[in-house]
C-alpha cells in the first residue's frame, strides 16, 4: 500500500513536470522566432529580402545627408508606388506682387521653374484680367492683395493648394519670388521621404537677436523659415488647411511664416525639422541679405544647398542660373573623361590599344605624365598662398592672385573637399576648408592645369566623442582638358536654300572666332580708318623718329589712317618751343604726301595728356576708330590689323601691353648688334610693360560713354589708369594681350619733381626700370667691381 501511495505520488508529479517542461520550451521556442524577425542575418534585412523598407522620417533623412552630393551613396529611398519618377511630385506655389510680375516672376519663371518636378504657379494680388507676363502660370484668388503683411495671401494660398492639387502632389511647398530652387536636388530629396506621414520641412527659425522671445513661441515650437522655402507633405495640408480661419483670427506676429508654422504645429502635431543639414539644403544668405543679392557663387552653400535665398534682382538670379548650369556641364565632362579613363583600362586589359580620344583623354591624372627633353621644355611652377602668387617670369615679382585664377582656384578647392567630404556622414566625420598654408600651380599644354597644395584643415568628429582637431594636408590635383570642339561655320548666301536646310542650321551651336557681326564683310575692317591722337609737348628729335616710322609704316603703304598732333606749348621758360619746327617739320610730310591726313591741334596751358588726347577725340565723330598713342613708340604695320579686328564698338577696346626697350648703352655695350633694331625682343633687350595703360584703341563713342578722362589729373601718368579702370567698371569688354608690333623706344627719362607723390614714385619706378634686366646690371656691376682673391665675404 505504502509502494502504492509513493507510485502514484511519482506518476502526479511525472505528469507536473511534463507540463512545465513544454512550456519552458514553447515560450523559449516563441522568443527564438521574434529574435530571429528582429535581428536579420548579416545578408540584408529581411524586409529588405521581401521588398519592404521603412520610411525615414525628414529628420533621420536630413541628418544623414540625403539630397546632397556629399551624402552617403546608400541613402534610402523610398519605394514610391505614386505617380511616375519627375510627374506630380511637388506643387510649387510662388509668393510675389504685382509689381514684380515683370521682373523676379519671370526670371523664376525663366531659370529654375522649368527644371522642378511638377507645377510651379504665381500667386499675386487679384487682377480681373487674368494676364501673366512671359507665359507664367498665375492665380488669381479674390479678395486677395499685395498688403504688408502677407498673412491673408500666404494663408489662402495654402488654402488654394488644399482644394485644387491636394490629391495630384506628394509634395507642397511655399516660396518667395526672390528664391533661387534646384529642381534636380529637389526631386532627389522628396523622394527619399514619406509624403503620407504630416511633415513640415525648411530652414529652422526661432525669430532674429532683436525678436527672439517675443514671437509668442512656446517651449520647443519653431518655424521654417520663409525665405528660404517650405515644404508640407500632403497629409500636412490635409490637417491645417481645414483650420485656417481659426488661425487666421488667432495671429500674434506681422510673420506670416511665423504664423503657418504656429497653425501647422497646433493642428498637425509637427513642428519644423530641428536637424542641422537643413541649414545648408535651405540656404539662406545672411552676409549679403540687405543687398538682396547671392554675391560669391565659389561656396560649399551654393553648392549643397536646395534653395537659395536673396536673389532680389533678376540679373543676379540669371547669374546663377547660368553658373549652375556650367557646374552642370563641368561634372558631365568630368563623367565623360571616367568613362575616357575606363575604356583605357578596359583596353589594356584586353591587351588593346585604345584609339581615338580613349588614348589621350583616357590617362590617369598624374603630374609626371610629361618629361622634358630639354632646358628650354622644362615647365616652371608659380608659388601662391591664399592671398598672392609669385611668378618667376613677370617683372612683377609678387602680385595678387588674378580674379579669373582665383575663382579657378576657390572650384577646385570646392570640389577637392566635396570628393573628401562625400562618406563623411556615414564615418562619422566632416573635414572642413580652413586656408592654403602653401602652394604651386602650372598649366601643362598637354593635359592641363595642375595644383600642390598645403592645406590648412579642421578634423570635426561629431560621432561618439566628438572632437575638433587642425590637420595638414598635401593635396595632388590636376584640371584636365576635355576635348577640343571646332566648327567651321559657312555662310549660305543662296537664297533657294530649302527650309528644312534652314531649321537644320537653326538647330547647330555655332562657336565663333571673332564677333558674328563683323564677319560678314571682313575687307570692311581692312580698311577702317585708324586716328592715331599724339599729345606732345617739345621733343623735336623724338618726333622725328616717330614720322620716320609712320612714312614707313603707313604713308609709303597707304594705309587708311589719319595723324592728329595736339601740341602744347613749353611749360618752362627755359625750355626752348619748339611749335614752329614741329609746325614745319609735319608740313614736310604733308607736301611729300598731299593725300595724307597730317594735322596739328595747338593747345595753350600745362600739359596735360588726358586733356590732349580728350581734345584730340573730339576732333573726330563719334564712330571714329581712336589710337592713343605716345611719340616714342615705334610700330609695325600688323598692329593695325590688330587695331582694327579686335577694337570693337559698343563691346570691345584693344589695350596692347607694350614692349619697352633697356637703355641701348647698357644693353648693347661691346656688341656688334644694330642698335636700330627696335623689334629685337628678348630678355636683355626689354621687357613687358603690364601695368603700362596708356596705349589704347578704342572707338570714340565708347569713350564719351565711359566717361573719358580725368582731365584735373595734371603731368606724367595716372590718367591712363583712370581710363581702363571705367572700361572695366563698364560692360564694354578690354581685350589686352602683347603685341609684338609695337615698341616703346629709350628716352632717358626726367621726373618732375613738382608732381603729386604718387605720380612721382611711379615715374621713378618706370625710370629704374629702363636701364637694364636685373641680370644686365649684375653682370655690369661685377664686371666693374671685380673681386679680389683675397676678399672675404
């Protein structure tokens, strides 16, 4: 019995037992499953695996850098079973005024409206007309008008949105008529977010220093900035617009964007993207705000941003149109010259040769690619830092980096810390542009041109613990050259010319080498007139020279060109006039060539050359081609062709840098060279007078439109400068190059010393200048000085 009671006591607790072991093992078994859904085997996720992905919200999105070039390459996007990639995807409402219909609507219209994925109209005061300047897309809605403040505007133009696009857009988005969008970035952005979930995405604002706190704000409440652009998703608009009118009599602020981002967080629950990026997708000029202008276009915030905003005046919106569209062409050569490179490599794994373009364009950027074979074949580099460049040929030995190198530079930087900055968010770091500590740079006729830098850069980490550390970095870069394009372009005079050949024409780029409305009758510019103006006071001798040559050059040849003296008397008591020999000596000329243009214009008073080459151009009507020109220069008959083909009215005027000749005692001293030999060109024989303005071709309407010269600028030099510096202030172009046909012949020269302190110092450095190159006079000195065995250093 006892046996029995035990038996069965052990079968109860068998059976207890059993239970308790299979449910240990069916929660433990359950627990299995769901870490198994949770933590999906190291070869994709399993919602990956199915088709499925999680949206990301406009935070996680912006704070990973999606949008921008420099964001991760595996940024998600969302799968989107809506309307067709660049169909429908943003509805782009546009705030602006009547009076700006004409000027920022149409340059937005003009510019950026075409490139966005969807619709973009212009809302303005209501107008019965219904008309739109330039083919824009305007509403009307009634009672609306251009009142300061826009509340009523912005709030019904939402309203407007909600009941005519609400269910035809993923996206919607308010702007400014002076904002600037990127509809490619744009497009790129939107679709990597979820369009259903309410969300309301721009620049964060929480008011300026004078405001902040006083724009009825509660704790962690904002706004998106309107200046910059805002964008709702659909679900957004669906909730607030219901409750405008609640809003509308609830404003605390004259801000209307204020106001939208205060009804959109008290009916929708969502305030505006507190993540950092948007400050940079939603650009925002500060510095050049009150000028209403995006002024420097060679930055990081151009490139990243989405929107960009001021651009008040429509000249400055075109501007950065046509820049953006550049960097557009610039990154499509920079794909065909990888695909160049790809080919090659292809090639030469297939043990081929690559031909065509592939052989050239197709080598890997290197700056060993050429190898002199000779002194004279070496490439010479010019040192820079940020602010100077010193270039071993120039006279000038130190000078600032030029306008046009310095934006070459700021693009190349640009783009150079884009590529180092493009998995920077994905490693946890970004490398920020500080300065050049050092650098060199060279254009290799072959390939291009070519950079070593020593870059000054900040080490940010702000993953983990987050440090900011300065870095040095030597950086290897070279611009290469794409191919070269050509087209002739040949006139069909023949009127029988079919239309089809006509609109196949019309569809051709055509690059011309010199301005399209001179090429029609070139034997026109053969034989323009060209009036040389010489002021001039004395000089005698130096005059007898100058019309020795002018015989040579231009009577003996007949030239079409005209001689204009004006001619002032001698300043100084003691100097002798000499207006009656000059008077007689020109009448020589004018005897032995009757048909010849030779005139002298008497002028009383100091000498002035700004005021005698400003009486010599009166002389002549305005469509006269004008030469200013000196007495002590000599020329060669190629210099009018010159003067002629790159002079220009109404666009053009020629400055030719003018070759001025060492003193001939220094230069040819012991040496059987002909001394009469102006057009020597060499090292030792002159140099380049680059900051030398004072010979010019212009026309003489463009002169009187700059504003000519300065005439209360009394002597030697700063005149000339005045001038260039209106032509270059002007939208008339200046064409300045060296010419080899024309020479500034040695005089000794006299510096009064009665002129202002800067005329003065800027005639004693032309005057040191004239003796001789810096390797003449050495060789000079040492041979004067010879040093003895016995001199110690």
């Amino acid at each position: 019995m006892l046996w029995t009671r035990r038996a069965g006591m052990t079968a109860r607790a068998r059976m207890v037992v059993g239970l308790c072991a299979g449910l240990f093992l069916g929660f433990t078994l359950a627990s299995w499953l769901v870490v198994q859904r949770a933590d999906p085997p190291r070869g994709g996720s399993l919602a990956t695996r199915v088709g499925c992905r999680r949206d990301p919200t406009a935070a996680e999105l912006l704070s990973s850098g999606a949008g921008d070039p420099g964001g991760p390459a595996s940024t998600p996007k969302r799968e989107s079973a809506g309307p067709e990639r660049g169909k429908n995807l943003v509805y782009v409402g546009v705030m602006t005024a009547k009076k700006y219909l004409d000027s920022r609507a149409v340059a937005a219209y003009e510019t950026w409206q075409r490139h966005i994925p969807g619709k973009v109209e212009f809302y303005s005061a209501y107008d019965p007309t219904g008309s739109s300047p330039g083919g824009l897309s305007r509403v009307n809605i009634p009672g609306v008008d251009d009142a300061y403040p826009p509340q009523k505007k912005s709030f019904l133009m939402l309203k407007y949105m909600h009941d005519h696009y609400l269910d035809q857009y993923d996206w919607f988005m308010r702007a400014d008529d002076d904002v600037y969008i990127k509809g490619d970035k744009l497009e790129n952005f939107l679709r990597g977010v979820n369009a259903t979930r309410p969300l309301y995405i721009g620049q964060t604002g929480l008011g300026n220093a004078e405001e902040f706190g006083r724009l009825s704000l509660d704790a962690g409440e904002n706004f998106c900035m309107g200046g910059p652009g805002m964008i709702m998703s659909r679900e957004t608009l669906r909730r607030m617009v219901p409750n405008i009118s609640w809003c509308l009599k609830h404003l605390y602020t004259t801000h209307e964007d204020v106001e939208i981002g205060r009804c959109i967080q008290k009916f929708t629950g969502v305030s505006c993207t507190w993540a950092y990026e948007s400050q940079h997708l939603f650009f925002n000029d500060y510095k050049n705000d009150k000028k209403g202008r995006i002024e420097n276009l060679h930055t990081v915030g151009v490139q990243r941003a989405i929107t960009m905003h001021p651009n008040k005046h429509p000249p400055y919106q075109y501007r950065l149109h046509n820049y953006l569209l550049s960097q557009r062409m610039h990154n499509l050569r920079q794909r065909t010259l990888s695909m160049h490179r790809e080919v090659k490599v292809m090639s030469q794994l297939l043990l081929e040769d690559a031909a065509g373009l592939d052989a050239k364009l197709g080598d890997v950027p290197s700056l060993m690619h050429f190898t002199p074979r000779e002194t004279a074949e070496v490439l010479t580099w010019q040192y820079l830092n940020n602010r100077q460049v010193y270039a071993a040929k120039d006279l000038q030995p130190r000078q600032a980096i030029p306008k046009a190198q310095r934006a070459g530079l700021d693009d190349i930087i640009m783009q150079m810390m884009e590529m180092i900055n493009r998995h920077s968010r994905t490693r946890g770091r970004i490398i920020d542009y500080k300065d050049i500590q050092y650098g060199y740079w060279r254009v290799n006729p072959m390939y291009g041109a070519e950079y070593v830098l020593d870059l000054l850069l900040l080490y940010r980490k702000h993953k983990g613990k987050k440090i900011n550390v300065p870095v040095r970095r030597h950086a290897y870069l070279q611009q290469a050259f794409s191919h070269i394009q050509f087209m002739e372009e040949e006139t069909i005079k023949d009127g029988r010319s079919s239309r089809s050949d006509r609109a196949a024409l019309g569809n051709v780029q055509k690059h011309h080498l010199v301005d399209k409305s001179r090429t029609a009758d070139l034997s026109s510019i053969d034989t323009e007139t060209v009036h040389f103006i010489i002021p001039l006071v004395g000089r005698l001798q130096t005059l007898k020279q100058f019309l020795e040559n002018y015989e040579r050059t231009c009577l003996r040849t007949k030239e079409k060109v005209k001689l204009l003296i004006v001619l002032f008397k001698s300043r100084h008591k003691q100097q002798q006039d000499q207006s009656s020999e000059i008077q007689k000596l020109l009448g020589t000329y004018q005897d032995k060539y009757p048909t010849a243009h030779l005139r002298i214009l008497f002028v009383a008073g100091e000498f002035s050359r700004g005021l005698g080459l400003e009486l010599g151009a009166s002389q002549f009507t305005n469509t006269s081609l004008l030469f200013f020109c000196d007495v002590d220069l000599v020329f060669q008959q190629s210099l009018l062709q010159r003067i002629r083909a790159k002079t220009i009215m109404g666009q053009q005027a020629y400055y030719p840098i003018v070759f001025s000749q060492y003193d001939p005692s220094v230069v040819h001293r012991n040496s059987s060279v002909s001394i009469r030999n102006n057009f020597l060109l060499t090292k030792d024989t002159g140099y380049w007078r680059f900051f030398g303005f004072g010979t010019a071709s212009l026309y003489a309407a463009d002169f009187i439109r700059v504003g000519q010269f300065d005439t209360s600028i009394q002597g030697w030099g700063m005149e000339d400068v005045d001038l260039f510096d209106k032509f270059v202030h002007s939208d008339i172009k200046t064409f300045r190059v060296k010419d080899p046909g024309l020479v500034h012949v040695f005089h000794p020269q006299a510096c009064d010393t009665h002129l202002e302190d800067k005329q003065y110092q800027m005639c004693l450095g032309t005057k040191a200048g004239t003796y001789g190159s810096a390797a003449m006079l050495s060789k000079l000195w040492s041979e004067r000085h010879p040093q003895r065995p016995d001199d110690s250093r």
